[in-house]
C-alpha cells in the first residue's frame, strides 16, 4: 500500500497510523485533536490510501460554509490540485464538485440531504464529522442518519467523529464502543491576562482591551464578540481613536459575502497588523494567519427556541470553559501569543464545562420532518448522543401536522415530501410552495433567500427594503442566492396556478400567520396575532405603520423586539387572512363606567380589527357579564350597608372556630361571584343598580334558615343592657365581640355578658358619660371589685351630677344623671 507524503510535517502526523488502524479494525473512531494540529485537511487526505475506500469518497462534514471552504482549499492546494478535481466542495452558494473527486467537504446541512435522498450513501466509503464538539442540530441528526444508514445496510461505511474538545468516552460508546485516539497537538504558549469587566457595555472594554494590546503586544489581533452588532459598535469606538497607522480593523462573521471573509482570514501585509472583529465562527476550523493575541469577551449568541410562542430568540450566554480554552488557544497556533480574559480569574471555574447542544434548544421541525422521511416517525427511536427532548418533538409533531406534513401517526405526508423538496426550513417552505400555486414561488422564494442567508439585501428592519436592495445587488453572493432563488421557484411553480400578485406581507404571512401585529396606538408597540407585544425604536418608519407581519423576534416577554418585518394593511388583512378573521357579538364589562357594554368584534386571532357597539339584547346573559365586572372590581366596592357588613362580620368570627360556615370575606365573595350574586342580577346591567335590597338576597342565599337561627342565638348582632337599651356588637376584631357603652347601664349586672350560649365573654369598652373610653375587660365582676374604687372616685370629680355608688353590682341601672334637687 502507497502512503500519501506531505511536505509539511504537522502534530497530527504521529497518530495517523493509530487513526488508520482504528478505521480498519472497528469501522469507527474518535479522534480529539487540539486547533492547528492538522486534523480537518491531513486525515481525509491520509485515508486516501486505505484499501476500504475503493473509489468510493470520503465526505468531510463541516459546521459551517467558511470552514468547509478554508479547508477543501487547503486540502487541494496540499496535493497540488484545483478544487473539484479530486477535492471537492459542497456549499450552499459554493460548489465545486466533479467525477474525479474523492475527498468532498460538505456542510452539514448539505449532508442530511444527501443521505436523506440516497439513505445507502452510495459511492460514499467514510464519513468524517470535523469540530463535532459544536453539537449543531445537523450534525447530531447527520450522525444519527449515518449510525442507523451503517447497522441497517452499510456496515461497511466508515464514521470518524473529530473534535478538538469533546467528551469522548460518550461518543464512542455512541459509535459501538469505538477506539478514541488522541493528538496531542503542537501549541505554543499562551499568556492568559484577566482584564475583567470595567464598563457597562461590553464593547466599551473590548475596545479598551485592543488598544492596550496595540500598544503592549505584537502581532495580529483575534477578537471574539458575540454578534455583528456589537461587531460594528467595537469598530465605532476603535475608529474614534487614532489607531497606529498600520493597522486594519476587519470584520467575520457569517452573514459576510466571501471576499471579505476571505480578507480577514489572509495573512496581513508585510508591515501590518490586522484586528479582526469575530464572532464564535473564528473559533474553530479556520486558521487566521498571524493572530498573536486574542481578546475574549467571554459571551456568545446562541438561539433558543421557545415552543409556547413558535420562535426562536438570540440570547448571550456566557461561554464554556472549552470554548474559552479554544478561544485561547487561536493566540498560540504560530508562535507564543497573549490572551486577554474580559473577566475576572476566579470566574472561569464557574463557567459550564460545554456548550449546550442545539438539540436542547432548537426548533425541531425541519428535524422532525426529516426523520419521518427517513422512516422514524419517532425520532428518538434513532441513536443519538442527546436524545431530542420529547416537549419541543410534541410542538414539532403539531405544527407539521397542522399543515399536513405530518399524519396522525408522525408520518410524512405527500405534503411533506413536497416541503421536502426544498432545502429550507418547513414554513418557508411552505411559503414559497403555497405561493407558488398563486404563480408568486418567485416573490416567495426571494424572501426566503434574505431569511436564510443573513446580510443579503441588507440589515433594515423593514424586508421591503431588503427585498428591493437584493434585487438590485450586483455582488456574486446575491448573484448566488438570487440563482438559488430561481431555483426554490421552479420547483414550487410545478403545480403553479392562475397569477394573482401577492405583497411581501401577503406571502409572509403564509410562513408566520401568527405574526400579523397590529399597531397599539403607541408608536412602536405591536400586538402579534398569538397574543405576544412587540416592539420596534420609535425612530424607525416602520414604528408608525398600522399592521406588520414580523418575520424576526428577538428577546423575551414584553421586551421582545421586532427586527425584521413588513408593513400591511387592514385592507390587505381582509384579502389575506380572511378565512381565519372572525366576526363575534361579545358582552363585556366597561371597568371605567362600571357598566355592561355589548360590541361586534372582527378578531384575528389575539388582534381586533375593528369593534363597534351595539344594544344590548335581551336574551344575552347580561347578568354573568355584570357578575365578572363585579369579581373585577372586587366585592369590597358593592353598597354595603353597616348590618350586611356586620353579618358578614358576624359569619366570620364563628367561621374562626367551625369551617361550616361559609366564607363571606372580600375575597371569597369576589372570588365566588358568579354563584351567590349572579342569580340576583336579572335584569341589571350596571354596578350601581345593585342596591341593598339585592345584596341581602344574595347573601341570605348563602345562610339556610337554621344558619340564620343558630347565628342569631350564638352571634347575636346586639347586648340588651339592664337599662333595657339595645347596643350593636362589633365582630371585626381579633379576639372577641366588643361592647362599647356606658358603665352607669351595667349597674346590678353581677355576671360578665357573654355571646355563643354563655362560651364566649364579650370584649367591653367601658365609657364614661361623655362617651370616653374609662377601662377595657373581660372580666366585670372582677372590675367592680377590683379597680371601679379607682374609676368611682376619678369619675365623680368629673360628672358629679351622675350616680357612682360603692357597690355598682348591686345598684339600680341609669342612663341619666341624678334627677334635680338630688
């Protein structure tokens, strides 16, 4: 057997064999390999000799089309090759391919689809999943795919799953049990200086920590940043300064067209410096020449789907500690660099050891649809390393099966095949495809094209804009994409039906019907169709429009933000969405003029188009809505008078010590209001036609007769004094009932009054003839024994025309002063 040479000795060279062997022996391997130990363009060209292969390719998988193409050039330039002649590519917007290849990079989306259209892989000899520690969605469904492809009709399909972080006891045992072997990488050393976290913002310090490398540190500058906007605001601040005149401030990121991309990753001119401005793309796979020093700010964007609401939100996370030593590690691929940590020392051991797969986190619907192509309606039926959570294949399963993709039973539908047939996510697929029976799939298909390849036609918040700004696009990537376009378009015009022109907002919404909004009346707030706000900075056009339909959200709750839509109107509303707009009569509560109110409601969904009052009809259950009105507004603004009041009262201080009577607190009634009230208000349409005649029916509706009796006889609402006068007892307190009266109308009471059959002694507030509070006790024979030698002899200096005899118990009760001339 012929050993492929290499002119270049790289770190990766001494397992080479191991990584060989491991492939012939076992069909599978892992391979861990730190960055720049030439893993991704040395092993597929290493196995190029193994006699397994035959003629059949080896496909490279990587996780993103910048790498996939960085390397399928490295690989060619190696062996002195053009690309697409025995090194292959296959990207979307980027392919070159021929009948000679046999080494072919592919992304990993490009990959489900191969497999997924020819499940045998035929042709194919191995399978190589590069920077796997990335854990994107298609590269866990890919290898899913390939391991059941390889146990049901390819044993003989070789699987490498690479990595330069990875827990790889878990993957092999994924694999069968497969050999791991390890490289251990060739890098120089790095100086970690912690900068920590000065400003509020964090492009404030990154700005802050690139002029201090500047200044202190040689070599090109590596800066990670979470996204493009903050991307352009580090940018902002570094133009402000006066930067050495030698240096170049570029930008990478996803959403850039090739050239540029291609200018940041090139070695800097003999004489300068670059500081290139990346977010986590530059981490892995690609090689950025010259970088001597890295600034970490420490965050990532990351999407998080939210199955409740059918959208998926950008938030920055904190990174792991293995993307943090990846990051690190870019400043040592050459020669000795520095790293510069926008946080403190102490808080790397309290960053989470991996990335969270996007498995975890992702919309499965394009994963859902794809399994049931490939037969497993249920996909965790399929070996993976993170099973998909059974929450987020629920709200998958639904949202297929509303739009017929999916059966009953999960699996796919002629409608799903069709969905299928377009490389695109399931409702922009279904966009262009039920555009295209309108004859609008090439509208549809250009909108689809600027939602799935970021930065084409621009970065306005309005899509019209962008639309019309990639029309006009001359560059080669809108070239590509618009050639693409064409492409999705004659493939969903197959079944293309009479022309009707359709609006942007028209064909969005058949992708995001739930995302109609409608302005609030305030300038830049929208309510969506599926009950969500949204919001958008005043300072922009589209603040002011009456509808939209959204096609980006970000954020959470109330603060969610609106970052790219189109504007509507209510007229085109009614062409569009007309089968799903819905006329009601509804009866509802005016909280402000405490009064029922009747309107004719067309409602979208969460948004009313347009509402108009009418009368109110009789055989409306007017009463319940009045009730609610009242539960709204709460018990405790009905007209009480003092005796409701004091029953209530009374109820609840037996209520204390037996749980049979009933609940007659604020928030019981006001809880329970549509059963003991709503009875009572036939006829009524308004708060302040409950009078106090209602309310007592009410609530003797909630006493039975022999309640009534017993709450008499133990709570009697009123004391008969030995003067034979009547006094209200007060039952909202804590403890006991309480008397408040005058002392002189106890006289010849040897006994302390007491409620409940004699139980229960009153509380009494002992006043002197003006009504002034003299003692409080629980006790009167004791008193009079007691202190009243005290009070008698206070009292008569202050009312000398009233009696205080010396022994009250036995005297005559009065509630007048002495008779004249006494």
């Amino acid at each position: 057997m012929t050993q492929t040479k290499f002119s270049e000795p790289l770190p990766i060279d001494d397992v080479l064999a191991d990584i060989q062997a491991a492939l012939r022996s076992s069909g599978a391997a892992v391979l861990v390999a730190p960055p720049g130990a030439g893993k991704t363009t040395r092993v597929p060209l290493a196995l190029l000799d193994e006699t397994w292969r035959g003629n059949g390719k080896i496909l490279v998988l990587e996780p993103r089309r910048i790498a996939a193409r960085a390397a399928a050039e490295r690989m060619a330039a190696n062996i002195g090759s053009r690309l697409g002649d025995k090194i292959g590519l296959r990207a979307r917007l980027n392919s070159k391919t021929g009948p000679h290849v046999a080494v072919e990079v592919v992304t990993e989306g490009v990959f489900t689809r191969m497999i997924l259209d020819d499940p045998e892989l035929s042709g194919v000899a191995a399978v190589l999943f590069d920077e796997f520690h990335e854990r994107s969605l298609d590269a866990d469904l890919g290898l899913a795919l390939a391991l059941d492809a390889r146990s049901g009709f390819r044993p003989d399909l070789k699987i490498l799953v690479m990595s330069a972080t990875l827990e790889a006891a878990n993957v092999a045992k994924l694999l069968g049990d497969a050999p791991i072997v390890r490289s251990e990488g060739r890098a120089f050393p790095v100086e970690t200086r912690y900068f920590g976290r000065r400003a509020q913002r964090v492009e404030d310090d990154v700005a802050d920590a690139v002029q201090r490398a500047i200044a202190t540190d040689g070599g090109s500058i590596l800066v990670f940043l979470p996204g493009q906007g903050e991307i352009a605001r580090v940018s902002e601040r570094l133009s402000a300064h006066t930067l050495p005149p030698e240096i170049d401030v570029v930008p990478l990121y996803g959403g850039l067209d090739p050239s540029t991309q291609d200018r940041a990753i090139a070695p800097a001119k003999n004489g300068r410096r670059k500081v290139v401005l990346a977010t986590s793309i530059a981490e892995t796979s690609i090689t950025i020449e010259g970088v001597r020093v890295v600034v970490d700010s420490g965050v990532a964007r990351v999407p998080r789907f939210e199955p409740d609401v059918g959208i998926t939100r950008l938030e920055t996370v904190r990174v792991s500690r293995a993307s943090a030593d990846q990051r690190r590690g870019r400043a040592g691929r050459t020669a000795p660099g520095v790293c510069y940590r926008l946080w403190e020392e102490p808080e790397t051991q309290g960053l989470v050891p991996f990335a969270e797969p996007e498995i975890r986190s992702a919309d499965l619907s394009g994963l859902m649809l794809d399994c049931a192509e490939w037969g497993a309606s249920d996909p965790r039926s399929l070996a993976w390393l993170d099973p998909p959570a059974e929450g987020a294949l629920a709200a998958a399963r639904s949202g297929l099966q509303a739009v017929d993709a999916l059966d009953r039973d999960g699996r796919i539908t002629d409608e799903g095949r069709r969905l299928r047939a377009l490389p695109l996510p399931p409702r922009l697929a279904r966009m262009v495809l039920k555009a295209g029976e309108s004859g609008n799939a090439p509208a549809a298909a250009d909108l689809a094209a600027i939602l799935v390849e970021r930065g084409v036609g621009g970065n306005d918040l309005d899509l019209a804009v962008r639309l019309e700004n990639f029309r006009r696009d001359r560059s080669q990537r809108a070239e590509s994409m618009r050639a693409l376009s064409r492409q999705w378009a004659r493939t969903a015009n197959k079944d293309a039906g009479k022309s009707k022109v359709q609006s942007p907002a028209a064909l969005l919404a058949l992708a995001y019907p739930e995302r109609i909004a409608k302005n609030r009346g305030k300038r830049g707030s929208f309510l969506l169709a599926n009950g969500r706000a949204g919001i958008i900075d005043d300072s922009h056009h589209l603040a002011s429009a009456p509808y939209l339909v959204v096609a980006e959200l970000q954020g959470r709750a109330a603060a969610t933000r609106i970052m790219l839509a189109v504007a509507t109107d209510e007229a085109e509303i009614e062409a569009f969405a007309a089968d799903r707009i819905e006329t009601s009569d509804e009866v509802l509560f005016d909280k402000e003029a405490r009064a029922v109110r009747a309107r004719r409601t067309r409602r979208l969904a969460a948004i009313a188009l347009t509402s108009e009052p009418r009368s109110l009809r009789p055989d409306e259950d007017v009463s319940a809505a009045l009730a609610r009105g009242v539960a709204d507004l709460g018990a405790e603004a009905l007209p009480w008078t003092k005796a409701q009041l004091q029953l209530r009262s009374r109820v609840a201080f037996l209520r204390k010590g037996d749980d049979t009577w009933p609940d007659m607190s604020d928030a019981a009634l006001t809880a329970t209001v549509d059963e003991w009230l709503s009875p009572f208000l036939a006829g009524k349409s308004r708060v302040s036609e409950i009078n106090a005649d209602i309310l007592e029916s009410a609530l003797g509706s909630l006493l039975p007769r022999q309640m009534c009796l017993r709450l008499d006889a133990e709570a009697p609402t009123h004391f008969a004094a030995p003067t034979g006068n009547s006094f209200a007892l007060d039952y909202d307190v804590a403890d006991a009932p309480a008397l408040h009266i005058r002392v002189q109308e106890l006289f010849g009471l040897k006994n302390h009054p007491a409620i409940a059959r004699g139980r229960l002694p009153l509380t009494l507030h002992l006043l002197s003839p003006a009504h002034r509070p003299i003692q409080i006790t629980r006790d009167l024979p004791g008193f009079w024994a007691g202190s009243w030698r005290a009070v008698r002899a206070d009292m008569r200096g202050q009312y000398p025309k009233h009696v205080w005899p010396e022994d009250p118990a036995n005297a005559t009760p009065t509630a007048r002063a002495k008779p004249r001339g006494t």
